[in-house]
C-alpha cells in the first residue's frame, strides 16, 4: 500500500472514529504530507510505499528539521503524528512493525504558562464595568473564563441549555467531543444573569440551543473576537505581560486554584485534560511563585551576597 492511501484511511478514522477538530485534521495532514515529500526526495521516487519506510528514513527526517531549523515542539509534533500514523497502520496488519516506535522525542523546553497573580485577577473584575450589552457579555465572558477554566473553543460553543443556574453547573463539550459538568461559581452565574438581560432588551428572547454568546450583529461571536475584547482588559492588569489571551484566565483558574490547597486530579477533571501529566505543569508554576517568593524575602535566600 502507498503511503498516501494510507493517510487518506488514517485521516478519514481520525475524523470518524476521534472525532478530532477540522483545526486538529489539518496539521496532521500537513505534518504527514510534509515527511511524504521528504522521503519522495529521500528516495527519489514519485510515490512511497509502506515497506519504503524504516527508523533510518525517519531519524533523516527529524535531522532535516533540525537543520532547516524547526523548533524541538515543532520536530516532537511531527514526530507524534508519525508515531499515531504507524500504530493505525500496524493494526491493519498494513506493515509488519511500526518504524518510529523506538524512536525518542526531541527535549523540550518547559515554558511556564503565563498567569495572573491574585492582585491582578482582583484588579481585573474591578474594572470591569457592566453598562451595556457589550460590556455585560465581555464581563460574562471573562469571569466564565476565569471561574470555570474553560477553553475558547468551549465558550465560543455554549449554548443557552448548558447553563443550570439551578443547580449551578454548567456543561462543556471539550476536545474529542468530551462532556464535563462543571460548577459555576456564584460570581460567574451572576454575570451571565446580567448579560442575559442586555441579550433579551437588544435581541429579544434566547431560546434553549441559540448560541449564549453572540456579536452586535446577533450571530454567534468568533473567537478572533473574544481574543480581542479579553486582551483589551487583561492589557490593563498584566503589567506588560507578553501573552494577554483567554487561556491567561484558564492557567490563572488553575494555579489559583491549587494555591488554595485545591487537588491535582479535580484540576485535572475541571480542565478536561486527557492525563494528570498535563495538569502537573501548574505544579511546576506554583514552585516558581513559591521560589520568587523566598528568594525576595528570606534574609539568607541570596546566595551572591558575600558575609563579612
């Protein structure tokens, strides 16, 4: 079997039976396609079959990468499409074992995720002013953000009917079409009481399934258009910092949550992610804080200052 038929039976099991994201489809289809136009040079040949493929060709092309200066998360990407496109093939009995199953992902360098700290969050629900329907639905949304820790795929989708004001949930589709139930916070419901009543004076009633946030225009809002209004107040807040976008809330919720004493696992479930590993990177943010801290404030913490 070619390698192209291949992809085309793996894409269409990812869009099928993993129910991944068109956004999510397209980069594995790019990453594919791009190590395909490689081993086609590799080997000089228009067409690559399966048995064409072994840890040799695919070590080349992580050394190409390298050289034409890919990043180390750009090559692990890559590498991790290669890896889930040969264990689909090597369960149709397509190819007799898996080339890239041996091979060691590229370091890479944690970055720490950039949060608020308490003060800030404080400042950022005092400026926020409700006096219209778009400060009421800008409000809503940041506190949604802030106090659920959802992504901004998961707001853009909210429907009317996800919101339970009597039982104080709120329910999320998240990645993979995953649904997760969570508590909605006394501060964020009333903000979206408040919304809904600019949305009903400006757009009249909302029924069950309309979307629950939507633009002046009154079509469900674009998510170029959150980025834009919740950088426009976390730019206040930040003091100069380089990121300002809605995920700053969702590590924010996150962080300040395990500060408060707050269990690594319900974190990981409010977060809908996959593996605690993930989650575990809060960890990581809470030790720095915690290091900052001492090194500012212990009187032996600097360890360049020379005793006399």
């Amino acid at each position: 079997m070619t390698f192209l038929e291949a992809l085309d039976g793996f894409l269409v099991y990812l869009k099928t039976v993993r129910t991944y994201s068109d956004h999510t489809l397209q980069a594995y289809e790019h990453d594919l396609q791009q190590f395909h136009g490689f081993c086609c040079e590799y080997y000089g040949r228009k067409s690559i079959s399966l048995d064409d493929i072994d840890k040799i060709t695919i070590r080349h092309f992580l050394g190409m990468l390298t050289e034409t200066g890919s990043s180390a998360r750009s090559a692990a990407r890559k590498l991790a499409a290669l890896k889930s496109f040969f264990k689909y093939t090597l369960r149709r009995e397509w190819i007799e074992k898996n080339p890239a199953y041996a091979i060691k992902s590229p370091k890479i360098p944690r970055n720490l995720p950039t949060v608020l700290v308490k003060d800030q969050a404080r400042e950022l629900f005092k400026i926020l002013e409700v006096k219209d329907f778009i400060t009421a639905r800008d409000a809503a949304m940041i506190e949604l953000f802030y106090g659920c820790g959802i992504r901004l795929s998961e707001l853009i989708n909210l429907r009317l009917c996800d919101i339970q004001f009597r039982k104080m949930l709120i329910s999320v589709l998240g990645k993979g079409n995953k649904q997760r139930m969570l508590p909605l916070g006394q501060a964020a419901g009333k903000a979206i009481e408040t919304y809904l009543r600019y949305y009903q004076e400006d757009f009249g009633q909302p029924v069950a399934n309309d979307p629950l946030f939507i633009s002046i225009r009154g079509t469900q809002i674009s998510p170029r258009n959150v980025r834009l209004r919740v950088e426009k107040y976390l730019t206040q807040v930040s003091g100069g910092a380089r990121k300002n976008s809605p995920h700053v809330l969702r590590h924010s919720f996150a962080t300040h949550l395990l500060d408060e004493g707050a269990d690594l696992e319900s974190v990981r479930m409010m977060l809908g992610h996959e593996s605690l590993s993930t989650t575990q990177i809060y960890t990581h943010v809470k030790m720095s804080h915690l290091m900052d801290t001492y090194a500012k404030a212990h009187p032996r913490a600097d360890k360049k200052k020379k005793e006399h």
